[in-house]
C-alpha cells in the first residue's frame, strides 16, 4: 500500500520582489512518481531547494511521515531521507567521481579512524557498475562529458538511499539510450518503495514514467490528477491558462541562394569529411545521439575550436574563421548548447547579457548608451518571453528556463545572417517553445539561414526543410523535409545507414 509521505501546505517563499511560491500544496506517496510541472519560472525549481534545505520557507509546512520537517542544509536534508538531483550542475569538476559521490558523507575507516577511501573507491565503482556506466571511479569530474556527468549525479543521489529522490529536469542533458537507463533506475526506486519527484517539461517523459502529477502556475497551486486520467492538453491548459496555437509553426519559405558551403571539414578525432550547404532563408536540421559530433563542427564553424582539414565558403569567397570574434564578424552567431558555462554570465543583469556581444555598438568611449541598451533588452526580451523582475536583475536570480531564454534573445539580438542553435528549446516551457519555433521561422523567412542541432525529434521534424544525421563523427545521411520520419531519421542516427535517402 502506497501512504503519503510528504505532504506540503499552504507552502509560500518570497524574494525581494517575487512571490515565488504562493500557497502550494503537494502530496507526495511512497511508490509513486510524481511529476511536478509548470512554466519557465512557476516555482518547481524553488520547492525542490526548500525540500533540500537550500532556502527557507517564508510560511506554510512541510510534513516528512507526518512530522515537520526541519533540514537548514543540504546535509540534514540526506539526513532526513532526501536527495535531489539539481537543474544546474552541483559537482565539483577537479575532483574525481568517488570524491564528488562521497562529498558530505565520507566512509570512516573502524579501526584507523581514517578517511576509507578504498571503500568509498569500490563502492562507487560497484554503483556506477549497476547503473552500467562505463565510467571509472578515479576519473576527474571535468573529463567526463555532460551526458556523463549528468549520470554521475544521479548515481550520487542513489548512493544516498534516499527515500524522496528528487530529479530537476533530468534528462536534459541524456541522449536516448541514457534516458532509456535513467527509466529504468526510477521504475526500481519505485519498485523499492521510494518516492519520486521528477519535474520535466516533455510530456513524452510524463507519460512514459510518472503516475501522478501537481501542476504550478506564477507560484500557486493549480491542480493534481492521475496521468493516466490526464490528456497533454488538459495539463497544458492547466500550466498555461490557454491551449497552445500549434506547436511547429513551420513557414513555407522559398529556399535562397547558398549562403555557407562547408566542404569536407574535420577535426581529428571528433568529426570527419562534413559537407553541405546551407541555403538562405532555409532550416538545416542536425540530428544525433548525444556525442555524435554534431556540436563540434558548429563550434570549428564558429571559431572556438580550430579544424585539422577542410574549406569553408561564405557567399562562393572562402574564408577562415580562427575564434568567435572573425565569425560574428561575417554575422555568424552561435547559441551553445552547455548554455551554463558558456552562455549566460550570471553576475551580471539582464540587459547586460542580451546585449554583450553588441557592446562596441552601444557604447561610446567606454560609456554604454542606457538607452539603446534597455531597447534592445526589451524588444528581444519580450520576444523571448522572458520572466523576470526587470531587466537589471541579475541572471543568477532567474529561473533556469529563463536563463536559457536570455542566451537566445543575447544571439538572435544580433541579427544574424546565420544562426546556429544547439538545443535551442532545452529546459523551455511548452509555451516559449512554440514562441521560440515562431520567431526562428519568421527570421528564416526574411532571409535568415539556420543550422538546428536538437535531439528532440519532433523539433527537427517540425522545424527543418532538411535533416542531416550525424552517428560518431560522420554524415550518415540527408532528408528531405518530405522523406523524413521519425523511424528513418532514428535509424540513421543510431548507425542504420539504409534510411530513405540515406543510400546515393
Ligand atoms: N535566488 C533567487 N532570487 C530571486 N528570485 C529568485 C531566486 N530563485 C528563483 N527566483 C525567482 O523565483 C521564481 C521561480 O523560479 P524557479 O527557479 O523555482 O522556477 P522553475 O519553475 O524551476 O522554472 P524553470 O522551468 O525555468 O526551471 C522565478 O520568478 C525566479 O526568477
Ligand atoms: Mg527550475
């Protein structure tokens, strides 16, 4: 029998400004996953860190068995049976798995009284051995990749023996086969009685693994239901007050002359012998497993790292792009997938992001043109339909979601001639997604050409006129908006060569 074992009421936190939470109820039952969902901004993130002891509520009650909970830090909170997986990365990249897995609750040895770090070695390696992640225990945080790391976090949690696991988005960052493992870890922790929060913005996800759901909106409590008695739009409508228009609004574009003509690019030991040509006013789609390169030849595109072989060609003329500033210099723009560490500079403000890579424009012997700047900020905010407080907030005080949108508005805020995007629509709202697929749809028609990395099937499908697949560092094979399917798109990604079109 499943019986509650959270219970949250009447639950509010406020920052200076911001009601955050406003009221929220959540009941939470053992053996049950229990999705929490709600818009870029609605407070999920918030009452996972009062749940952990990283903030503290301003009023309500939070009852753990019935019995109030009282954790002021992420340590009482594994104390008390819980552990969350965060949104934002929470490991600390120079030291190794085993350190980052033990951190807080080191194993002591009976007899020396000393740190055990055999121990903590074999146990971390016997974990990452069940969760059959090829990862040594001695590696450094930093050589692992995201997807990597990302497992490395939710081995940590485990290793905690939580009874409430929290996961913060956390298929963010997993290709298809990892969320394939990462299913099967939460279907055991249900199995062995846990409770799972698990807060997502794809309902594929929500369908697939979560029995009940509590939706948020501006802070306050919506709703809760059943999944299975639930219907995508029904909850849509609960999260965002409306049903959405339609979800890839796709314009008919007339397909220009070719803008960017790439032609055999490689870079030893990522990606080899890349070509194709990219067209203005057109939306060329890349898809792949997480690590199948296609991030790398974006970032040789645009100058971060550099190319072992291959010609690129701007307008018919070649040209050699060395670092980012050569490549928005011929109107290149890039928005990185790694958006935390590479995106947003979260001590500065809003405005001061959006409009970064513009400075020299807006500013005069050192001096920023206020003015101009809040413009701007403002047009491409508003676009983006950024949540804040105001545009001299600092990132850091918004909501994940909010982030990422502030990364985008930064770039399109350019007004590229070419704008790359990798995973443009990760960890956005149902809402500002359609808003997002709108606005690069609109551009493309005036003209702009746009290379689309994404690994959400139905936004490659939904938004490219064509799809190239990319399976360890090579081209695989080349779609047309009409050939493709999720089925021959999927093949090609995993090494199948034999899609349609896959075979010249
Ligand atoms: N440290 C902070 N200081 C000020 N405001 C904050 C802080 N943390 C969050 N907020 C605000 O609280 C609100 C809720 O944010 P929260 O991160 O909980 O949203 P979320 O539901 O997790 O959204 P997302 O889907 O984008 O991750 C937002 O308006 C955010 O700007
Ligand atoms: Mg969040």
């Amino acid at each position: 029998m499943s019986e509650t074992i959270l219970e949250i009421k009447q639950l509010t936190k406020y920052f200076p400004g911001i009601k955050a939470l406003d009221g929220v109820h959540l009941t939470v039952r053992t053996g049950e996953v229990h999705a929490l969902i709600g818009e870029n901004g609605a407070g999920k993130s918030t009452l996972v860190k009062i749940l952990t002891g990283v903030y503290t509520l301003t009023s309500g009650e939070v009852l753990l068995d019935g019995k109030p909970l009282v954790c002021r830090n992420a340590l009482e909170a594994q104390a008390c049976g819980i552990a969350a997986i965060h949104q934002e990365a929470s490991m600390f990249p120079e030291l190794s798995v085993t350190e980052n897995i033990y951190m807080g609750h080191h194993i002591i040895h009976p007899k020396t009284k000393r740190v055990d770090w055999a121990t903590m070695r074999k146990e971390t390696q016997t974990l990452l051995d069940s969760l059959e992640l090829e990862i040594d225990c001695n590696t450094l945080v930093k050589n692992l990749g995201v997807a990597q790391r990302h497992m490395v976090e939710i081995a940590k949690a485990l290793s905690l023996n939580a009874r409430i696991v929290i996961m913060d988005e956390p298929t963010s960052a997993l290709s298809l086969r990892e969320v394939e493992d990462l299913y099967k870890i939460v279907r055991k922790l249900k199995d062995d009685g846990k409770a799972i929060i698990f807060i997502s913005h794809k309902f594929d996800e929500i369908f697939e693994i979560c029995d009940y759901f509590t939706i948020l909106r501006d802070g306050r409590y919506i709703g809760e239901g059943l999944v299975k008695e639930s219907s995508v739009d029904a909850m849509v409508n609960m999260m965002v007050g409306r049903s959405l228009d339609q979800m890839y609004p796709k314009k008919e574009v007339k397909i220009g002359r070719p803008v960017l003509e790439v032609q055999q690019l490689a870079q030893t030991g990522y990606f080899q012998d890349v070509s194709f040509t990219l067209h203005a006013g057109e939306i060329l789609g890349f898809f792949g497993l997480i690590g199948a390169g296609r991030s790398e030849v974006m970032r040789t595109l645009f100058g971060i790292d550099s190319r072992s072989h291959g010609t690129v060609l701007l307008d018919g003329k070649e040209i050699h792009i060395r670092k980012p500033s050569e490549a928005m210099g011929y109107g290149i723009a890039f928005v990185p997938e790694d958006r935390q560490s590479q995106g947003v500079i979260l001590e500065m403000s809003i405005a001061k992001n959006i409009t970064l890579p513009q400075i020299d424009a807006l500013s005069r012997y050192g001096i920023t043109h206020k003015k101009r700047e809040l413009e701007v900020t403002e047009t491409f905010g508003e676009k983006m339909e950024i949540r804040a407080a105001g545009w001299h907030v600092d990132a850091d005080t918004l909501s994940g979601g909010n982030q990422q949108k502030v990364v985008l508005a930064k770039w399109i805020a350019t007004n590229p001639r070419i704008l790359i995007l990798d995973e443009p629509t990760k960890g956005i709202d149902v809402a500002t997604k359609a808003a997002v697929h709108q606005f690069v749809s609109e551009m493309a028609a005036e003209g702009m050409a746009v290379l689309l990395i994404s690994s959400e099937l139905p936004e490659v499908l939904g938004m490219s006129d064509r799809i190239i697949v990319m399976h360890e560092g090579a081209l695989t094979a080349e779609f047309s908006r009409d050939e493709a399917t999720s089925d021959s798109v999927i093949k090609a990604a995993t090494g199948h060569t034999a899609g349609n079109g896959g075979e010249q």
